[in-house]
C-alpha cells in the first residue's frame, strides 16, 4: 500500500466540499466551469494512492480512526476494502465528466449547480469509506439535499413531482435506516462497523434490523415494487443528475446490503434470501418490459436500470462467491455503461429537444460519431461478450446456476428482454426514418471535442474490464471471500447454538457459499 503521507480518504471527502468556498467568489459563467472542472482533475489527482491498494488482503487499507464524541463510543473512522474501492473511483472520476456534459446543458444557476455537484461528490465518498454507523449515516443523508437540488432546480416540467417523490421515498428509507441504527447501538454500545460484524445476535433480533435496514437499501436501489420514484427522477434530472443517480446512489442500496445486511444479520440474510431473490427476479423481468414498451429514451435508460439492479440483488442474496463477485463487477458496470448512456441522451436533447425516439431517429446519418458512442453503450448494457456488463451478468449467472437451475433458468429472459428493448432503441436511433427530412426539430452536428473528452474515458473502462477483468477480481476476490466464509461460520454456529433458530427456520439450509 502506497503511503500518501496525508489522509487520502479524509482529502477526498473533504477538497470538494473546502472548494465550494472559492467558487462563491466567481462570477462568470465561464470561469465557474473551469474551476469545477479543474477541481474535478484535482480530486482525481489526490484519489492516486488508492491505486497502490494492497491486492490478496481483505483488511481495511487507508484507515483513518479519531475518536469523535468518546461518550458515545463514536468515532471518525474511514477505511475502505475491495468492496469500496471501485465505487469510490467511479465517484471520483464523475465530477469531470459531469462537469463537462453540463458545459452548455445547464443555463441557470451556474454557480449553484457546480457547488451541488461537488457537495455531491463529497457525500458519495464519504458513504463508501465511513466505518463508524452514525458516520455513514451522515453521509447517507447529506446526499440526499445536493441530489434534491439537481432535480428540483435544474429538472424537466415535473421537476417538482420528481423531486419531492425521491425526497419522500428515500427519507422513509433514511428513518428506517436510523431505526436499525439505534436498536444495533442500545445492543451493542458501539457505532463500530467493523465491531458491529462481529456481534452475535438473537435470530429475532436480526430479523428485525435485517428488515429495518433491507427496506432502507431496497427503496435506495431501487427494488421492485421501490421503484416508482427513480423513472420520474431520471426523465426530470439534468443529465449530471442522472449519472450521479444511476452511476453512485443506486449502488449505495446495494452496497448496504454487503457491508450491512449479511455481516450484521447473517441468519435473517439467510432466512428472507428466498423472498429478496423472489423480488430480484419480478425486478429483472418488469423492469426489461417495461423497459420494451418506453418511447422516451431517458425512461427506457430509467426503467433499464431497474431490471439491471435487479441482477445485482440477485448476485448478492446467491451467497456464493461467483453471484456475489457478479454483483459487485455489476454495480461498477452499471455505473459506468448507464452514466455514459445518459450523457448521451443529454448530448441528443441538447440538439433536438426532445427525448422522444421519434424525434431522434436516423442520427447514423448526421451524427456517426455520436452513433458509434451509443452503440458501443448500448451493447455493453446488454451484456455483449468483450464489454464490461458480459462480466458481471455472466458471474451472477453463473452463480444463480450454482445456487439452483431454476433460478438462473428464470433470470435468462431478463438478460434477452435487455437486449431486445437497446437493439430496438439503437437500430430506431441510427436507421430509422426521421420525423422530418432534416433529421427531426434539432439542428444536428456531431461531437463537439468536449463530448468526446467525456465519452472516450467511459469507453474505454467498458473495454478494458470487459477483456481484461482479472485486476477487478484481485481486488474483490480477497474481500468477498472474508465476507462469506464469516456468513457462513455465523449462519452454521449459530444453526448450532440457537435452538429457536430451527422454531423460525426449520428449513434453513446449512451449505450456503459453497463456492
């Protein structure tokens, strides 16, 4: 592990947020956007030392622990582990590329818009380094103004329906969360996560916390039938408001569900593992349908989503390494394909107005380039062999097999719907007869060099994870293995132990993260 000689983690929480201050001084449009994107290249430049992570150890690196208020046994302690590293990366590397494709898309507000992107960027990574549950919960929620800002300031004509709709939905996660939270400490007497891991719990005292919390990541992610706020987020956002909620919030719900639910609540994971797969499964397919039925771009991208969380829900409750490995592979692609997937319905509206695929269609003529982007994005999330997304699909898929037949038989169609609705959008998009001789209302022009500054990094991870996918696995592998074989010890002994375990789960079974 490389030393820094300063505290990475705590730097990347804090730099965007410090760097709010300088901003309020400037007053053109112009150098507003400058400094945000300088900033940007500048966290990406402090977030270096992560890549000298130490690969083949599931320990916490980067750690970073001051007690905080000692009455309380609260402490402010960060670290992160191959669960974490990725996420925090592709946040980082977002506040650029969402600086950019704001460039010209957003008019108003200038100032506030860029103070919310980077106060943004600071929560998100704060969420995905805290070890200290009240720490993480801070973060939790003070993600959810900057997000509510985007939509409700700088969104569509429903800006404000969408955005009260997110509000309300994830605060009543957020209570939740902090329900679970409070039980846990009057348990435990620490807001330790690492310590809290470590704690054996009556069954039926996991099934309450295991409920309490998986409500509150199931409306995050959003599962089915949580996911009615996140279609009209999407469609009113501005395109960086997108990306953050597709690439970073979605993926804060599943990530919950590994560093909380089945450390903390190994026995309740295990007990409610038939009814979440049950609801992944209802999430793949509803989501892909209704996916195939959408004539605006951004709600088919939106309900995409759904259906491609879903496999990761799946992957997760599998409890084997090869679903569970898919999951995460999933989170990072699903960030990076579908964050590049709604850049590009931005870079299209900015041109024709509309989001509508009948208004954007025949763009193979007058926008080759801009074509050639979506295409390529466009098979990476369906999964095309040789793209990131093939990855991760594959290893849940596999997993699902391992776990039962049936399961994976069932998840198939998903992956088929997925490919039918984005070969439908594209081949309409690049061949289809336009609305008009013009190509539709815009006034088209390829990418402009910015558009393709943005673009070029996401497609390039999209090609080197989906061929060479072995350096993710060395960094995930050593973590994931940790996080089963505890499951597992905790599920067996306490099936061991606990005699009313067998009164709330007479069928619970023992081999679980076989392999």
């Amino acid at each position: 592990m490389i030393d820094a000689g300063y505290p990475v983690l705590t730097t990347l929480i804090f730099f965007p947020l410090a760097a709010t201050l300088p901003l309020l001084l400037y007053k053109t449009e112009k150098m507003i956007r400058w400094y945000t994107l300088v900033i940007g290249f500048c966290e990406m430049l402090l977030a270096a030392p992560l890549l000298g992570f130490e690969l083949g150890t599931a320990k916490m690196q980067f750690v970073e622990k001051v007690p905080w208020v000692p009455e309380w046994n609260l402490n402010y302690y960060l670290g992160l582990d191959g669960i974490s590293l990725f996420m925090i990366l592709l946040t980082v590397i977002l506040l650029p590329l969402c600086t950019m494709c704001s460039w010209t898309y957003i008019s108003k507000r200038i100032k506030e818009f860029h103070i919310c992107l980077m106060l943004m960027t600071s929560a998100c990574v704060g969420v995905f380094v805290a070890m200290d549950f009240v720490l993480f919960y801070i973060f939790w929620e003070a993600m959810l103004v900057p997000m509510y800002l985007l939509i409700a300031v700088w969104g569509g004509p429903e800006r404000r329906y969408a955005s009260i709709k997110f509000f309300l939905y994830t605060l009543a996660g957020s209570t939740l969360l902090l329900v679970a939270i409070i039980a846990l400490y009057y348990q435990t007497g620490t807001f330790s996560i690492p310590e809290l891991m470590h704690r054996g719990y009556g069954f039926e005292f996991q099934c309450w916390v295991f409920g309490a919390m998986a409500l509150a990541f199931a409306i995050k992610v959003p599962m089915f039938p949580f996911h009615t706020w996140l279609p009209a987020a999407h469609v009113q956002a501005p395109s960086a408001g997108s990306v953050y909620l597709a690439s970073i919030l979605l993926k804060m719900g599943t990530y919950g569900f590994l560093r909380f639910c089945l450390p903390i609540t190994p026995l309740a994971s295990q007990y409610f593992a038939p009814l979440m797969i049950a609801v992944s499964l209802a999430g793949i397919i509803y989501g892909g349908l209704t996916a195939l039925g959408q004539s605006d771009i951004k709600k088919l991208i939106a309900y995409s989503s759904v259906s491609h969380m879903g496999f990761v829900t799946l992957g997760i409750f599998l409890f084997n390494l090869r679903g569970v490995e898919g999951a995460i592979m999933q989170m990072l692609n699903h960030g990076i394909v579908t964050g590049a997937l709604f850049m590009l319905v931005g870079a299209v509206y900015e041109r024709s107005h509309s989001r509508e695929m009948a208004d954007n269609m025949g763009l193979g003529k007058y926008l080759p380039a801009y074509m050639g982007f979506f295409g390529l994005f466009a098979l990476a999330s369906f999964g095309f062999p040789g793209t990131n997304s093939f990855v991760g699909e594959a290893l849940v898929l596999f997993g699902a097999f391992a776990f039962d037949p049936w399961i994976g038989a069932i998840s198939i169609p998903g992956a088929m719907i997925a490919a039918a609705y984005m070969l439908r959008l594209g081949l309409k998009m690049a061949w289809g007869q336009p609305a008009s001789p013009e190509g539709g209302h815009g006034h088209w022009y390829d990418l402009t060099p910015r558009e393709w500054a943005y673009l070029t990094p996401l497609a390039i991870l999209v090609f080197y994870i989906g061929l060479a996918p072995g350096l993710c696995m060395k960094v995930i592998d050593p973590s994931l293995e940790k996080l089963l074989g505890d499951f597992r010890t905790d599920v067996v002994q306490v099936q061991m132990e606990d005699k009313s375990l067998a009164d709330y789960a007479p069928e619970l079974p023992v081999a679980v993260a076989e392999n």
